[in-house]
C-alpha cells in the first residue's frame, strides 16, 4: 500500500497530457501489486494465494518497467524514482520470500 501511495503523490506532478499514459499505467500496476496480494490471502488454498502472489509480482515488474520509462522520459527525476525502485525492490524479496516459504509449507 506505501508504494502504492507514494506512486500517486509522484505522478501528481506528471502533465495533464500523461493522465491516459504514464500516470494510469503507475497507478494501476501499483494499485494491482498491493490487491493482488489482498485476492490472493483471501483465497481458500495456499496454491491460489501463490498464484496471485506471482500475479503481484508481475504487476511489480511492469511498475518498475513504467518508472524506469518516465525517468528516461524525464516526466521523474532521480530523486523521486530511486526511493520508489529502492521500495519496489524490497517488496519483490519480500513476494519471493513469501512464495518460497508457502511452496515449502506444502
């Protein structure tokens, strides 16, 4: 949810012409890694939490994907998307930790 947060006070400074593009698309991958997880811990079987797990961490992907692309696009400076790669990093340990775990659990 933080990371999630921190991508829309990010984007809130992108031109309005970026509303349909760059913005949607952070917005909605970073919405997407934090519901995904929330669908899958509410599913019945650990098989089905995994999957949305790995479904979060496709999200994740294509996140760092989009800000990696508005920097090199200067729509994002340095300083505002290195904490959010730094985070964006931190949770993919953490979704792969947690996937490990529940796979050797089974």
């Amino acid at each position: 949810m933080d990371l999630a947060v921190r991508c829309y006070e990010t984007t809130r400074s992108f031109p309005r012409e970026e509303a349909f593009g760059l913005t949607s698309q952070i917005r909605r991958a970073a919405a997407s890694v934090a519901a995904n997880i929330a669908e899958g811990h509410g599913r019945q079987t650990t098989n089905s939490f995994v999957h949305f797990l790995r479904v979060a961490q496709g999200s994740l992907k294509e996140l760092e994907t989009h800000i990696i692309l508005s920097r090199r696009v200067e729509l994002m400076t340095d300083t505002n998307a290195q904490p959010l790669l730094g985070l964006s990093n931190e949770i993919g340990k953490m979704l792969r930790s947690l996937i490990r775990n529940l796979e050797n659990k089974q």
